[in-house]
C-alpha cells in the first residue's frame, strides 16, 4: 500500500474511442525518486516529429510506463514503428496520435503527445530538443533547456 496520494489525469483521441489514464504521484520534497511519475514536458525540433506531428516540432510529455495505461473500455490503439525505431500508436478512426516511444524506453516510458491529456497547462515544456533543427521563425522557451540533439 502506497504512502503517497494518488492523483490521475485523463487523455483521449478527438473521436473519444481511444482513452488512458496517467497516474500522478505528486513530487514532493527529499524525494527526487518520485519525479519520474511526473509528466515531464519537452520539445523536439527533430524531422521525424515535424512530420508525425504535422507543425515545426512535436510536444511529449514522458511518464513512466507502470503510470500509463489505456481505460478498459478504450478501444485498442493502432501503432506504427517508424524506421528510426520510433513506435507511435495512434486511433484508428481519427487517425490522432496518443503517446510514442524509441526502442530503449519501449519498457520504461510513455511519451504522451501533450494536447491529448485534459489538462496540459499543468505541464509546462522543462526543454527543447534538436534545437539545430528548430524552424527560423520559432523562438525559443523561456526558462527552458536548449539541446541540440537527443541523448538517451
Ligand atoms: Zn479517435
Ligand atoms: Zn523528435
């Protein structure tokens, strides 16, 4: 039995068949073990993202993977793995994206395509990935880290 209080957030496709649940375990001081359980938000600027996202840069927000899981009566998700090991699962009805992952984190974490959750404002962009990909006009995140590739 956990110590520690249970908190979920909702997401879903836009046609509402495909639906999940995170579970949020609040951070909380001395206890930087728990910040893994929360939805940790970043950019990536890289070629890949722009085109499964459609716009000059994907948002994900990574969970780890025992805090995800699709609801029961969730349809089943679609997935496709990209030559570059990248797995997107996605409805396939509306055709949007929910979460992603590379074969390294494929057992450990969920990247959850950020504007499918319910509340996403409460998780601000911590960093901006492949940076020397990023579109002329874009600025850059204000109080956010800035890398120019990904290192996993
Ligand atoms: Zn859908
Ligand atoms: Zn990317």
């Amino acid at each position: 039995m956990s110590t520690h209080q249970k908190e979920t957030i909702n997401g879903r496709c836009v046609c509402n068949k495909v639906r999940y649940t995170l579970e949020l375990v609040p951070e909380q001081e001395g206890d930087s073990k728990k910040s893994s359980t929360t939805p940790r938000t970043t950019l990536c600027h890289c070629s890949s993202c722009r085109r499964a996202f459609g716009t000059n840069y994907g948002l994900t927000a990574k969970v780890a993977l025992e805090n995800f899981r699709y609801d029961e009566d969730s349809a089943a998700p679609r997935k496709f793995k990209q030559e570059n090991g990248v797995t997107r699962e996605f409805c396939d009805t509306c055709g949007a994206y929910l979460v992603e992952y590379g074969e390294a984190a494929a057992d450990k974490f969920r990247y959850i395509m950020w504007g499918t959750m319910d509340e996403p404002d409460r998780f601000p962009p911590k960093g901006e990935f492949f940076c020397k990909n990023r579109a002329g006009w874009m600025p850059k995140i204000p109080g956010a880290f800035q890398k120019q590739e990904i290192k996993e």
